[in-house]
C-alpha cells in the first residue's frame, strides 16, 4: 500500500510539471504591473510551453505511463484480494448482529455424520437472513444448489487466480447472476440453513486455482478479530 501511494504521488508530481505555466511562470526581479513585467511573464511562459511541449512525449513515455501502469494493476490486485469478513453485521437501521467461527479449517469431527473429515472452509455462525457479502472484486463464476453445501456462490478474483466460496445460503442477491461482475462489499445473498447443516451460518471458503487446492480463510480476514466463541 506504502509502494502504491508513493508511485501515486509520483504520478502528481510529473503530471504537475506539464500543467499550465509549468509551476514556474512567475519573474520575482520585475514589478508587477510594469511594461516589463508583462513581456517578461510573457517570454517566460512562451519559454515554459516551448520546454513543456518538448519534455511532453518523453515524460508520458518514459515516466507517467509506466507508473500510471504499475498503480493501476497494483490497485486491481489489492481490490481483487479477498480481505473482509464477507458478512455485513452493520445493518441500515443501525443494528448490529453479532458473529463467531463454529468450525474452523482442518480437521475435525462432522457434526451430522459424527465422522472424522477435513473440513475445506470457515463456518460462521450469525443471525439467519443476515446479508453475505463479497470478500473482494471478482466475478460471479457460479451460482448452484447441491445436496452438502445447499445454495452456493462461487467468485473469481484476480484474474482467476483465487476464488472465494460462499454456501448454505438461505437465496441469492436480486439479479445476481453467473457472469457479473461485483465488487467488496456488495450483497450477493443471505446466510441461510440450505444443505446439510445443524443451524443458520455462512460457510466460507478460499481456493488457489493454480495450485488446485483450498486454504485457511482466516489470513484473508483482515477487518475483524478471529473468535472462536458465541
């Protein structure tokens, strides 16, 4: 975030050498309001335009473009970067509901089969009806019922290269639908009871595309504390 900002302000900077009068048009040994000071701010800013007109094409090639680049995609990826509890607590109406992680990633014992399994996400028990949110920007990839995980939503993000999973819904978002783009923080549907499951929670989960495998949700959580306990 330090890297980007900086490469922002440099942006400004270069961007402020090629803004009119260039920053230095004024002439300090002339009185203002003398004949001299007039043609003298005026061959000075004829001179600012002249090397101004001259530095532009270098400065946008060299300079401006390539930074203008890197804080652009640098920006898409940390947009693209699952980061956020994907519940809203915080309510319109000023309500807030309350939250806690039922079942952690890893193994343990299944709580309907009573069996010993890896379980591949982060269950997160709140309120039924409670809105779910995207973790990131992405794109809707599916939208499905299936007999385990009950209404489920799948999101790509980076350029496919993460996708985040959200499951036991109780619906979807109005309109959402495979294909569409959404952004943090935007409702994609409600926490629900769908699917094989002992009570109303979010089952949610992060998958690395590349290396085919899903991993610990938690460090992509970075706006709450981890908690463990009602």
């Amino acid at each position: 975030m330090k890297d980007i900002r900086q490469m922002a302000e440099k942006i400004q900077q270069a961007l402020g050498i090629l803004g009119q009068g260039g920053g230095g048009s004024s002439v300090p040994w002339v009185d203002e309001g003398s004949e001299g000071s007039v043609n003298a701010q005026q061959e000075n800013s004829d001179n600012t335009h002249e090397k101004t007109d001259s530095l532009t094409p270098s400065i946008l090639k060299h300079e401006i473009l390539p930074l203008y680049n890197y804080v652009s995609e640098h920006q898409k990826h940390l947009d693209g970067h699952p980061s956020i509890l994907p519940v809203k607590l915080q309510q319109e109406n000023g309500e807030k509901y309350g939250y806690w992680y039922s079942s952690g990633f890893g193994w343990r014992t299944h709580p309907l089969t009573k069996r010993r399994e890896f379980h591949q996400g982060l269950d997160i028990k709140t309120r039924s009806g409670v809105p779910v949110i995207a973790a990131a920007d992405g794109t809707v990839a599916k939208i499905e019922r299936g007999t385990y995980l009950g209404k489920t939503i799948e999101i790509n993000h980076e350029g496919n290269r993460l996708k985040t999973l959200y499951a036991h819904l109780k619906d979807y978002a109005d309109g959402l639908k495979v294909g569409q783009k959404v952004t943090r923080d935007q409702i994609i549907g409600y926490v629900g009871n769908t699917g094989r499951s002992t009570g109303a929670h979010l089952h949610y989960a992060v998958y690395e595309i590349e290396k085919k495998r899903w991993v610990n949700p938690i460090p992509y959580i970075l706006d709450q504390q981890p908690t463990f306990s009602p």
